[in-house]
C-alpha cells in the first residue's frame, strides 16, 4: 500500500493541474472502479459533469477533490452549500495499484484505464484526468462533506476548507498537517494499554503512519515498538512524532521530482526507500548509529501484527515491560 508521503505526492502534483477546471465529461470503462459509489455509473457521472474542482485535499492516505457547482452562479443548490462551500467531492482510493495521470486527448489508452474525465481546457495543460488501476483495489465515487469537529481545515490542501470527506472523518490528523495537536494527541496516547508501535499504527490516534514509517520513526528515536505507551514520557512522545515527521518529510524531498510531473504515479515504493531506510528491511545488516559510534549491532526482524518490525538490540532496547 502506499503510505503517506506517496499519496502526498499525488496531492502535490495534482492540484497544480486541476484546481479551477471544470470537468466537461466523464467516461467509466470499467464499472468496478466505481463500486464504491452505490447509485452507479449514471449518478456517478451525472454528480461529476458541470463541477468544479475546488482542490484535492488529503488527510493521513485519503485524497479528496471538493467540487463546487458554478454552472448557475455560486450558491446554487446541490453541488454547492452555504456560502457556496462545496457539499461533495471526488474521492480516490488508490489501493495497491491506483495511478492518477494527467494526459492529452492523443495520449493512447493505458492498458488498465478505468476511467476518464474530461476538464476545462487550460492553456499548456492536459485535457484527462485518467484513473488507471491494474489490480482494482481501488476506485472513485462521489462522498459527502461533512464539517471538521475541531473547525479547522479536513487536511492538508491550497485552501482551508472547515470540510472533510465523510469517508475520513473518523481518522486523526496527521504528523504533517498544521492543525495537528501534540496535547490531545499525547493525552489520548496515554489512556491506551499497548505497545508504542500499534499506537503510531492507531488511525484514530494519529493517521498516516504505515508499517515502514513507524519501523524508522523508531529507530530515529531510539525506543523499542513494544515500548508502553501508559508510561510514556511527555519527551519521548515528543520525539517520535517529530521523527515521524522528519522521515515524512525526507521521504517528500526524495520524491519531489515528481510534483510537477503529468504521470502522477503512486505505487507504494518511492525511491527514498531504497536509498535511505535505517531499520525496515535490514535484517542482519549493521545498524548505521552504532557502526558511526564502533559498536557492532545487527538489525533483527520480529514477527508483529502479521508483519514485522525493525530493531536495533543495542540503542532500541527491548523494555523490560513491554506490550506486545
């Protein structure tokens, strides 16, 4: 699956090609790609042609589109809420193999294209939005919006909408996002019983941090995944989410070549993993933070929560206490 800084990835560089754009036609190819949207394929282009995509909005690995109505003038009813906010949007679920890609009319077809949008011309711009799927894990459909409980922008987009997908509403926000809380976010941590890991791992707790992302949060930090969070320190706390971020934001620098790119590409492997991880998929290797200091430590593998999860024995010791 993808996990957060790919997603963000997408939302970076689709906004710069569809924010504004009227969406003129819409061509589904195949129906499975849109079996999340219940009404089927009719409602599903019907509620899409005439919109304007207001933005694309992510919170933890949900992406969005607002779409407002402006074929009749803003405030118009359906599409368009009071203070001509927008109701609905276009929701991507990407799953394991989901590709959003920015393409001219000539561009032939790609073998899994599931479905086709037509926008607003734009000069210098490509005409489509293509959703390409090869194993059809994922899909679009249309959602509601629905208000923020905390009043704050739904996630992470250009413009800040107190709105968010239905869909996400019950997921935290995450590392990345501005309104992001330390104090409830910690507060919240220590009320739980469990291992510091299937925390970070708790999408109502905190969103947007996947199996790999924890492993090298971690490691950044220097606290074992079993750790427990009820006894948790206010700095360790600290220090793992900040490590979270840090990784986050590495692995966005490594892939920000791709923002301004038409093939807007998600596929669960960024270059940043090859290149830069400390403890996922090392095992047996050197640990770097001891070889940089003369101490001989192996990476070591644990089965967890049906995966596995990166350590160092020597500077993630195992707590004496733990909650596995």
């Amino acid at each position: 699956m993808p996990e957060l800084p790919e997603v963000e990835v997408v939302r970076r560089g689709l906004v710069n090609w569809v924010r504004g754009r009227t969406i003129e036609r819409v061509e589904v190819l195949d129906p499975r790609s849109i079996r999340r949207h219940a009404l089927g394929t009719e409602d599903f282009a019907g509620n899409l042609r005439g919109a304007t995509v207001a933005d694309v909005v992510r919170r933890g690995k949900f992406l969005w589109m607002p779409l407002l109505d402006t074929s009749a003038g803003p405030g118009t009813p359906g599409l368009d809420g009071p203070a001509g906010l927008p109701q609905v949007a276009l929701m991507a679920h990407l799953g394991m193999s989901g590709q959003l890609l920015m393409q001219c009319r000539d561009v032939p077809d790609e073998k899994h294209l599931k479905v086709r949008i037509g926008l607003s011309p734009r000069e210098g711009m490509p005409e489509q939005l293509r959703f390409v799927d090869q194993r059809i894990f994922g899909g679009l459909f249309v959602t509601t919006l629905v208000p923020t409980d905390d009043g704050a922008p739904g996630g992470l987009a250009e413009s800040p909408l107190p709105l968010i997908a239905g869909e996400a509403a019950h997921i935290a926000r995450d590392p990345l996002d501005t309104a992001f809380s330390f104090d409830l976010f910690y507060r919240r941590l220590r009320k739980r019983k469990t291992g510091l890991k299937r925390a970070l791992l708790d999408q109502g707790l905190v969103s947007g941090i996947g199996n790999i992302y924890a492993d090298e949060a971690l490691w950044r930090a220097r606290l074992h995944y079993a750790r427990p969070t009820d006894t948790l320190r206010r700095a360790d706390a600290e220090r793992v989410l900040q490590s979270a971020r840090e990784v986050m934001l590495d692995a966005l620098a490594a892939g920000g070549t791709s923002f301004d790119s038409l093939y807007v590409n998600v596929n669960g492997a960024s270059g940043y993993f090859d290149r830069s991880l400390n403890a996922y998929g090392r095992e047996g290797q050197p640990c770097r933070r001891c070889a940089a200091a003369g101490i001989h430590a192996l990476i070591r593998r644990e089965q967890f929560m049906n995966r596995s999860s990166y350590t160092c024995p020597v500077c993630q010791p195992r707590p004496r206490n733990g909650r596995w």
